[in-house]
C-alpha cells in the first residue's frame, strides 16, 4: 500500500502586511510517497493570501498541519488528487516498468 505525506520545504513571508507581521504568501510543498521499497516524489509552489479582518495565526505559532491544509485548500480537491495519483502511478511504474532497455544481445 501507497503512502502519501505532503510537508512544507518554506515559506515566503511579506516583513508586514494588512497590519501583521511575517505574512506567508508563498508556500514550498513536497508530497512524498511509499510503499515500503519504492520511492516518489512532488515537488511545487502555491500562492496563498491573507485577506484583511480574516483569522490570523503568527508566524512562529503555524503548524505544518494548517501550512498544508493551506496549500491543498489553494489548489482545489481535484488537484490534490492528480498530485497523488501521479504519485501512485509512478510507484507502480517502478514495481512494473512499463518499458526496459535490455542489454544488446550480441553483447552478452
């Protein structure tokens, strides 16, 4: 079985906006995903905004769990999915290559 983790690599912060201090704006994420003996990752960038009057949460006290929530909210359910399905599909890839090069045969 496939597992998917999605972790914050950074963040891009404006020194003050709206009245806050170290506002993120821009969030660096990797999906990482296993099965135990193979490997695949995701790597991108989302913009997320911070709208005036909204819940704020200071800088030192965001937890990877709401960044993340942040980023999969930005880019939609329908995203997400592609992201771990491309994942899983290049996990089963490699326990299936759907090509190989073979060594020439008059070189064996």
């Amino acid at each position: 079985m496939t597992s998917i983790t999605w972790v914050i690599e950074q963040m891009n912060c404006y020194p003050t906006y709206e009245s806050q201090t170290d506002v993120v704006f821009n969030v660096h994420w990797r999906a990482n995903a296993t099965d135990g003996t193979y490997n695949a990752t995701s790597y991108g960038t989302v913009g997320v905004t911070y709208v005036a009057g909204s819940p704020y949460t200071p800088f030192a006290d965001l937890t990877q769990a709401q960044v993340v929530g942040w980023v999969q909210d930005a880019m939609g359910l329908e995203q997400v999915a592609s992201i771990e399905a491309g994942l899983a599909a290049n996990i089963a890839n490699q326990i299936n290559p759907p090509v190989v090069t073979l060594p020439l045969p008059w070189t064996i």
